[in-house]
C-alpha cells in the first residue's frame, strides 16, 4: 500500500507536549504535511502481513504525524538515542505506545 493509501484507510494522531495524543482529521494525503520537519509514523510496522493475528487481539492500526526528531528516536536512529526512560521523560509518553512491541506494548 502507498502512504496516501494509509492515511485514508488508518486515523492520524499528532502529539501534544503533554503527551497526549489527539485526532488529526485534516491529513489524508500525504500533501498535508510538510515532510522537511515531519514524518507519518506506522504503530504497527507489518501490519498488513500478519493482520489476522492483530485483528483477533483487538490491535488496530493507526498513523502519527510527528516531528522527525521524535520519529528518529522512537526508531533509535537519532544521534543520541534516549533509553525508554529517557523518552518518557522528555515526550510524556511511552515509546511503546508510539511502535507497537509485542513484548513491551500493552494490549
């Protein structure tokens, strides 16, 4: 699937500094955004390739337009890469909430 495909099939979040995340209705499409200071970020990497066993656990899909700062790190490709405390304490929230982890994630 392109990414305008997922913009209009998943919901998009954006994140607040408090770390609450909050629905964002006017992406879908990828011309929505501007791409030099943000990323569309999947919860769930393979989604489509192991998507039974996500359906049957109540595991949904969803995107997050965030800064590529934000989206370095949850990746750990960033210069400096936080621990996940780290992360909490500066984001507010979990990287775990962010990219889905089996072993990590709540679900």
């Amino acid at each position: 699937m392109t990414m305008n495909e997922d913009l209009k099939q998943y919901p998009v979040y954006g994140l607040m500094t408090n770390g609450l995340l909050y629905k964002l209705d006017n992406v879908k499409s990828t011309s929505d955004y501007n791409h030099s200071t943000h990323h569309i970020h999947h919860f769930i990497k393979d989604y489509e390739r192991n998507k039974q066993w996500y359906d049957e656990r109540g595991i949904k899909q969803k995107l997050f337009l965030i800064p590529i700062y934000l989206h370095e790190q949850i990746h750990n490709t960033a210069i400096k890469n936080l621990t996940d405390e780290e992360f909490q304490e500066k984001f507010k929230i979990s990287r775990w909430d962010l990219v889905f982890n089996r072993r990590y994630s709540k679900y």
